[in-house]
C-alpha cells in the first residue's frame, strides 16, 4: 500500500530531471570531512540520491532511506554508471526502524517531516548513533515563507530551531545556527532561504 509521502514523492521524481540538482547539498558536502573513513551513513529522506552517492564517492558505506521508489530507481541506476554501491531502502520513515547505536552518521537534509513523526524520528536518531557518531541536518525555517523559494508552505513542517534543539537532546551541539543563504538546488530550491544547519555528536568515545 502506498504512503501519503510516496503518492506526493513518486511523480515528482518520474521525470528524468533531478528535481533538486544531482549535485550534493552544500552545507552536507562542507561537513563531510567530519565523518571518519568507511563510516556508516543513514541518509534521511533521500530522494533521488544527490547526497548519498556524494557520500558513497568518499568511501562511506550509505543506506538511503526514501519513501519514492521512482527516486530510489535513480538512485540506484546513477550509482550503477559511477561504479558505487550505495543501499536504497524504499521505507516511509513512519515505519522505518532505525537501529539503536548503530551508524556513525545520520543525515538529514530537507528532510520535513509533520511534528509527530518528525519528533519519533529525532528521538530514533539520537538513539541510532554510535558513540562517537554524527547527526547532520538541513531544513528550511519558518522565516523561509518570506523567501518563497523551495520548501513546504505548511509551517508546521518547518524546522523552528528551539525545537529541533530540544528534539535533539542526548546530543552535544557543535554547530547549531540558523542562517540566510543563497540555496541552488535544482529548479525547486533556488534563490536566497532561511535554513537550520546543524550538526551534534553522540557523547561517547568514537567507535573504531
């Protein structure tokens, strides 16, 4: 049976556009060198697989997670011709379980999920880290309406960051701000936005 998220993703992932660019978030690929070599990555709302075959080209060992099969078909078909192996787990996050202290990273980028949910998958993630381990986010504030260049039009879908702070803890902050930017990202997040970036660690000596 399809999900509400995989009746709205699954068209707009049909075409053969990317609809948010093929080249990885900007904020992600600037953290990246974060993450040690080989490191396990959860990446959070996929899509089509900018981010995780970015990760999987640094020799990280990615599960993309994404509701829309027609993404993931992307996905898999673009790792092919560049000769990577990325894991593609067609899931809605309502109903992916996300193991505890299991992955040295967990990204989540755009990923705008209704509170409820989004509030369960937060907490799933602090849980899901290994010691040591990474949580990097990127997603769109309220002040984004103002912008009107990408991102829900709902604003409970929006990320207010005292929230996110809260949802976050068990998680040491290492960089936590919100920011105006310039977002380009294929045709459906283009020009200046308010975004949250974020980054925190699981407390606890990295796991070899």
């Amino acid at each position: 049976m399809s999900s509400q998220a995989a009746l709205f993703w699954n068209p707009r992932f049909a075409g053969e556009q990317y609809a948010y660019g093929s080249a990885p978030n900007d904020f992600l690929k600037a953290q990246a060198s974060r993450l040690a070599a080989g490191s396990r990555v959860l990446s959070l709302g996929e899509g089509e697989g900018r981010n995780a075959i970015h990760l999987a080209s640094l020799g990280h060992d990615v599960t993309a997670v994404d509701a829309a099969h027609t993404g993931l078909i992307k996905l898999l078909q673009r790792a092919a011709r560049e000769s990577l192996t990325v894991t593609a787990t067609l899931a809605d996050l309502a109903d992916y379980a996300i193991p505890p202290a299991h992955w040295h990273a967990i990204v989540s980028i755009f990923c705008h999920l209704p509170p409820a949910l989004r509030r369960t998958v937060l907490r799933d993630c602090v849980r899901g880290l290994a010691p040591g381990g990474l949580f990097i986010l990127e997603g769109y504030t309220p002040r984004q309406l103002a912008f009107g260049t990408g991102g829900p039009k709902d604003v409970s879908l929006l990320l207010e960051p005292d929230a996110i702070r809260a949802e976050l803890d068990g998680l040491e902050l290492l960089h936590f701000a919100e920011v105006q930017r310039e977002v380009v990202e294929g045709s459906l997040h283009t020009g200046m936005a308010a975004v949250l970036q974020v980054v925190a660690r699981k407390p606890g000596p990295t796991a070899a």
